[in-house]
C-alpha cells in the first residue's frame, strides 16, 4: 500500500510529459480510445451533446424564472449555474457514449488550466466579484446608484459587469470588481431623499423673520412630504450675505431630485423677494495700502485727475467764449 505522499508523486509523474518528450500515458490512452472511432460514434457523441446543450438552455431558462420570483438579481447567475451543470453532465455523458475516458483527458489538460486560470485572473476576479455581488445584494434592479462618478440605474447585473443607465442618458458597463471595491451610494435604499440647497440673504435682514417664513414657503413645496419637517439653518456669513441652508425631504420615487431641487429654489427666491429682499450679488472691497507700487498708482492717477479737470474747464470756458464772439460778429454783418 502506497502513502498519499507517494500515491501523489506517482500521479504527478504520471500527467508530466516524458523527459524525451514523448506524450504521458494518459495522453496516450486518450488518443488511442479516440484514434478508432468512426463517424457514426461522433455524430451518436454530437447528438447528445446537442441535446445536452437544448436542455442546459431550458434548465437555466426555468431556474432563472423561479428564482425571479424571489430575487431577480441572482436570478440570471442560478440560471446560468444550472445550464452550466446539466451542459457538462452532457458533455460527459456523449464521451462515455463512445467509449472515451474523461479522466485522462482531464490529465492531460491540467497544467494547461492552470496557464488558462493565471491568463485570465482578472476575469475570474470579475466573476468572482459579481458572485459576490449577487449573493451580498447591496443594491437590486432599478436602484439609483452612484458607483465613484457615476450616478444612475441599476440595468442589469452579469458575472462580470455592472450595466448602469447614468441620469444623463449614457450607458456605463462597471467592472463588478471595481464596483465591490469602492463605496457604493445605494439612494433607492430609503425611499426619501433630501434636497440641500443654499440662499444668501442681506446681513441687514432680519433673520428671525425670514427663517420661519422660509420654513413655511418649504412645507408648501409640491413633492415634500409631511412626516419630515424641513429646517432653515445659517450655515454661513459670506462675502456679501448670511447664507441660508435649506433641507426639505421627499420621496424619491415620485419627484426626481433635480427637479424637486429646483422647485426648493425657486420657492425660496420667491419667499425671499415677497418679504422685501433680494439676493445680494458678490461684492468685493479692495483696500490699498499707504505705501507700494499699486499705492503709488493709485496716488498719480488721483493727481492726473485734479491736475485736468482746470484745464478741461479753462479750455471749456475759452471754446465757449470765443464761439459767442464769432455769433455776434456774424449778427452785426447781417445787420
């Protein structure tokens, strides 16, 4: 009786190819066991797997229907599973048929797996992460989701990619593994949302007055909902105005957020002008020094300036003058 250390270094002797080159013995087996079949054995071989591959498309056409009823995300990896499996179980099945061991041919083609598994390991890292990603579910079909910079629906969700639907109307294939290794932001997870938006009003404005009145042009804002009161907060004192911060909530589903974002606007502009007050434009306030270049500037400017404005007047006056003179010259001619 062999040890299994010893029964594995015979099997691995056994798959390596002879130091002459010369095939292995399970190579050799498998093209002996194929080398004497007729055509009537492969096409017996090919009707089976025929079959094999119409009822793997209707096992995973049917798994994919009833697991839709629970989960349709990991409805399309079940089915693709059950196709899979009943397609190898043909496969396997046509090459018995005829008399050819899987075993060897299994043999033979192992080390030329692992060459295939290490050329295609960012493939198999997708496909794994989608696995994942079915099994995990962080967002379903038809969720709102922003994956990095990309902001949109869920579409469809494969072994190995992401089909999102962005907001701008593109269509945006992720990499599953990029997906599961970044944040996701899920905003079909809660069904309300809130609109964030800012306005600035003059520092002169009574702010115990204008806070509840825009409290209460938001309440009346078509899409907010009820059970969430939106709050008016300073968030700021900017340049040329207090800063508003207004949050309202609503409900995802039946408003878009862009829109209900500009009907928050809109309603806050309007609040703010019906109480007497507009929006203060920028302003900005440049103080010169008493010293420097641009001090000095500003100094020769101001003395060019006085420095004209009597001569402009003197030659004014002399122009006006010296026309008066030549109009009564001309009145005592024509007399």
């Amino acid at each position: 009786m062999f040890s299994l250390t010893e029964s594995t270094f015979f099997a691995a002797k056994s798959a390596a190819p002879d130091e002459g080159g010369e095939s292995s013995p399970d190579t050799a087996a498998a093209a002996e066991q194929t080398s004497g079949l007729s055509s009537g054995d492969w096409i017996q071989a090919g009707i089976i797997v025929g079959v094999g591959i119409v009822l793997a498309i209707g096992a995973a056409y049917l798994v994919r229907r009833i697991v839709s009823r629970h989960n349709e995300m990991i409805a399309t990896l079940a089915g693709r599973v059950a196709g899979t499996i009943v397609f190898v179980v043909a496969f396997v099945y046509g090459l018995n048929s005829i008399g050819v061991a899987v075993g060897p041919l299994v043999g033979a083609l192992g080390i030329g797996g692992f060459a295939i598994a290490f050329a295609l390991k960012d493939i198999l890292k997708n496909i794994l992460a989608g696995v994942l990603i079915q099994i995990r579910r962080p967002f379903e079909i038809g969720h709102l989701i922003k994956l990095s910079d990309y902001l949109g629906r869920v579409q469809e969700v494969t072994l190995r990619t992401v089909v999102v639907d962005a907001v701008d109307g593109e269509q945006i294939i992720i990499p599953c593994a990029d997906v599961i290794s970044n944040p996701i932001e899920n905003w079909s997870a809660n069904e309300h949302r809130r609109a964030d938006v800012i306005i600035g009003v003059p520092y002169d404005a009574d702010l115990d007055e204008i806070i509840p009145a825009l409290g209460d042009a938001m309440r009346e804002v078509d899409g907010a909902i009820d059970f969430r009161e939106p709050m008016v907060l300073v968030d700021e004192f900017a340049g040329s105005s207090v800063n508003l911060r207004l949050l309202v909530w609503h409900d995802l589903d039946e408003t878009h957020f862009l829109e209900f974002k500009s009907r928050v606007a809109r309603a806050a502009k309007t609040c703010v002008n019906d109480h007497g007050l507009s929006v203060p434009f920028p302003i900005r306030t440049l103080e010169v020094g008493e010293t420097g270049a641009l001090a000095d500037l500003v100094q020769a400017t101001a003395r060019q300036s006085d420095h004209d404005d009597p001569a402009d007047e003197d030659d004014s006056a002399d122009e006006g003058t010296h026309r008066s003179a030549q109009e009564s010259s001309a009145h005592g001619r024509t007399s």
